[in-house]
C-alpha cells in the first residue's frame, strides 16, 4: 500500500494591490501616492481608524485606476484637485467625460 499525496496549488486570490504596485501602475512614486492617501483623495481599502500608522495599505483596482488617471491628467496640465474630480467621475459613471467642444476623456473599456 503505498501513501498518495495530495498537492495543492494555492493562487494568490488578494485583489488589492500593495502601495509599490499602485505607484508602478500608475507612473507615480510612492510620496505622491501617499500624500494622495493622506489627503484622502485615494483612498485604500483597509484603511482603519487612525489610517497610516505603520499599517500597510492596500488598494482595490478602482483606486488604482483612479491613480492612474489622475497621474495622467496631471501631466497634460490639470491640477491635482481637477485631475481627481475627472478621473473620480470617469470612475464613478464609467463613461467619456466631456470637458469642452472637442476635448473628451475616453474610457477605453478592457484596458485596465
């Protein structure tokens, strides 16, 4: 009689993302990213009562998204507190958003 074993592979299930992996998807470093958080114009996910007192951060993919964005449109020229207005409502409706005659944030769906 011999013995079986039985092996299981384990996949990594955690759909937030670290502070590291927000700031490589969106461009941005990890000051920006924090400062962002602090100001609670990001917001990560397991944040509890008193949010940034050694207590690691994570995100969802929504919030990296919005980090995302936001590093974008900053870089074109809107300020930090418009780029998260635009990037929250792109968000938020999860259609274009028209600026002006002719300048419109697309939402490319499938594209994280």
């Amino acid at each position: 009689m011999t013995a079986s074993v039985t092996r299981i592979h384990v996949e990594n299930t955690d759909p937030l993302m670290s502070s590291a992996e927000v700031c490589e998807y969106a461009g941005i470093s990890y000051r920006q990213l924090d400062y962002w958080a602090r100001a609670e114009w990001i917001h990560a996910a397991n944040t509890g009562p008193r949010p940034g007192t050694g207590a690691s951060r994570r995100f969802d993919l929504a919030e990296a998204r919005v980090a995302r964005q936001c590093a974008l449109l900053i870089s074109v020229g809107f300020t930090t507190i418009r780029a998260i207005e635009l990037a929250r409502k792109v968000a938020r409706t999860g259609r274009d958003v028209w600026l002006a005659d002719g300048l419109v944030i697309v939402r490319k769906d499938g594209r994280p």
